[in-house]
C-alpha cells in the first residue's frame, strides 16, 4: 500500500508539472473558414494599426493639437495598438497553423498584457469623460483644472493603475496546476478558459477576479455614465439647434463605442462563475479585442472635427513638400 502511495503520489506530481505548452483551439477546425477569418482578422488588424498610428502622428507633428484632450486620445492609440498587438498577430498564425500552441510562460505573458492594457484601457475611457465633462460643463474652470501637470497625473496614473491591476489576477492563475489536459478552448489566453482548464480548485482566484473586475468596470463605467449625462445635460442649455445636434453625434458616437467596450467586458468578468458557452464566449471576445480597438480611432479621432483639419493642413503641407522638391 505504500508503494502505491507513492507512485500516485510521484504521478499526481508529474501530471501537475507536466503542462509546458497549451493548445489554442481557436474558431474553426474548417480550413477554409480559418482562411477566411484570417483574410478578415488580417485587413481589420491592419486598418487598426493605421488608424491609430495616424492619430499618434498627427497629434505629434500638429502644435494646435498640443491640448489634454487631443494628448489623451493618443494616449488611448497608443494603447489601442498594444492591445490588439498582444492578442490579434498570435491569432491570425494560429488560423494558419496545424499546431496552434503557446507556452506557458507566453500565456501567462499574454494574460499579463491583456488585463493590463485592458484596464489602462477603462481608466483612460473615464480620465478622457471627465475631461469632456470640465471643457463642455465648466469652460471658466476648464484651462485652470486640466492643466499639463494635471493631464500627465491622470495618463501616468491611469497606466500605473492598469499595470498594477493586471498583476493579481495573473499571479493567482500563474499559480494554478494544470494537470495532463492543455487544451484552451479559445483563441487566446483569457482568464476563463484557463480557469475551466485548472485542476486546482479556484474558488478563491474566481472570487478575487470578480470583485476585482466589478470594481475596476463599474466604477470607471459609472463615471463615464454620469459625465456624458451632465455633457446632456448641459448641450440641452445650447439655444443653436445646430450645436446641439453636432454635440448630441459627438456624444452618441463615444457613448456607443464605450458601451460596446464595457458592456462586452462586463458581460464576460462581472459574473460569479465562468459558465459562458464557449462559442458564445469567443464571439463576444472578438468585440473587445479587434472590433473596438478599430473603432476608437474612427469615432474619437477621424470624426473630430479640430483633427481632421489637422490632418487635412498635414497632407497639403506634405503635399506641397513633394511639388517644392520635384520642380528643383
């Protein structure tokens, strides 16, 4: 009997160790549908990267743009283009892989960014809500309050908090056994599947994670919530028909896009279990990790106004560049 205890015992060791790599199940095991996504995945990660590297420049080169408000939405690309960097290029060679695998120690890296940026993503949404809040309800107070000092705690902060926030939940999991299963039925390292994939029991990670993630996606989205009511409020006071129907679009436009973002990730972490079909699981997934990283750059940049006459002085100035050379 105590032969057998120790050979279960040596085995029950070698199961808990025995994971070095996990399988990435992905979307499809049809090889033409992995195409097909692919060639989508590819040219929406693509139009990411170049919105918001085009925000990124423009923001840079133009001085008028020189202001908080302009400073934080590059800011929010340069963010934009880590986040979908760390989940969407291990994605499109998965599609086109036979063995679509990860280490350990790169899903653990990937989970790491993931929630890091993720909620650096959630505290910079609300850092840029209440600086619309100050410029449209408190124009007098606005040049005073939101100063470049005041601007770089909020940016600093919000990526100091974000970093500090992915560390636990990544801690708790990088500790969890994972026996002789490494199967992740998803297309990258999130919390859930991995949680499902654990032999440990995680009652007490599920726990932390929950409160964690209501804290974090409440607070900030409650925040953005009553900012853009007050921002309502007060357009309501514009006597121009026409002001307030730019200023409604502009609102309606950041309303949808951070709805869309928080709704998805509090549809997914704000639960007490990780019961969510897996299928189901994916889908809503591709909504916070491709389809809003592609949005922002179009809603908060490309339809502002003060930035696409930036943009537009750029091009004709570049323009012009190009004449002056060829005609020496």
């Amino acid at each position: 009997v105590p032969n057998v205890f120790v050979d279960w015992k040596r085995s029950e060791m070698v199961n808990d160790t025995a994971v070095l790599e996990f399988r990435l199940l992905g979307f499809s095991g049809n090889p033409q549908y992995q195409i097909l996504l692919f060639i989508v995945f590819l040219v929406i990660y693509i139009l990411t990267i170049l919105g918001n590297v085009i925000i990124i420049s423009v923001v840079t080169l133009e001085p008028r743009l020189h202001l908080p408000m302009y400073k934080f939405l590059k800011n929010l690309s340069f963010l934009e283009v880590c986040y979908t960097s760390t989940i969407v290029p291990k994605m499109l060679s998965n599609l086109l892989a036979e063995r679509k695998s990860i280490s350990f120690s790169g899903c653990m890296a990937q989970l790491f960014y993931f929630i890091t940026l993720g909620a650096t993503e959630c505290y910079l949404l609300a850092a840029m809500a209440y600086d619309r809040y100050l410029a449209v309800c408190e124009p007098l107070h606005y040049i005073v309050t939101m100063t470049a000092e005041s601007y770089t705690r909020l940016a600093v902060g919000s990526w100091i908090t974000g970093v500090f926030t992915g560390f636990l939940p990544c801690l708790m999991v990088s500790r969890l056994h994972f026996c002789s299963c490494n199967l992740i039925d998803h297309f990258f390292c999130d919390i859930s599947p991995l949680l499902k994939l654990s032999c440990s029991d995680t009652t007490v990670t599920e726990a932390v994670i929950f409160i964690l993630s209501l804290l974090v996606l409440s607070s900030c989205f409650l925040l953005i919530l009553v900012s853009y009511l007050l921002i309502i409020l007060s357009i309501l006071k514009i006597p121009s028909t026409s002001g307030k129907r730019m200023t409604f679009s502009t609102c309606s436009s950041h309303l949808m896009v951070v709805t869309i973002y928080y709704g998805t990730m509090i549809s997914m972490y704000v639960r007490p279990s990780y019961r969510l079909s897996s299928e189901l699981s994916k889908a809503v997934s591709v909504l916070y990790t491709v389809v809003t990283p592609l949005l922002n750059p179009v809603i908060y940049g490309l339809r502002n106004k003060g930035f696409k006459e930036a943009l537009e002085k750029i091009v004709i100035r570049h323009h012009r560049k190009i004449k002056v050379s060829q005609s020496l």
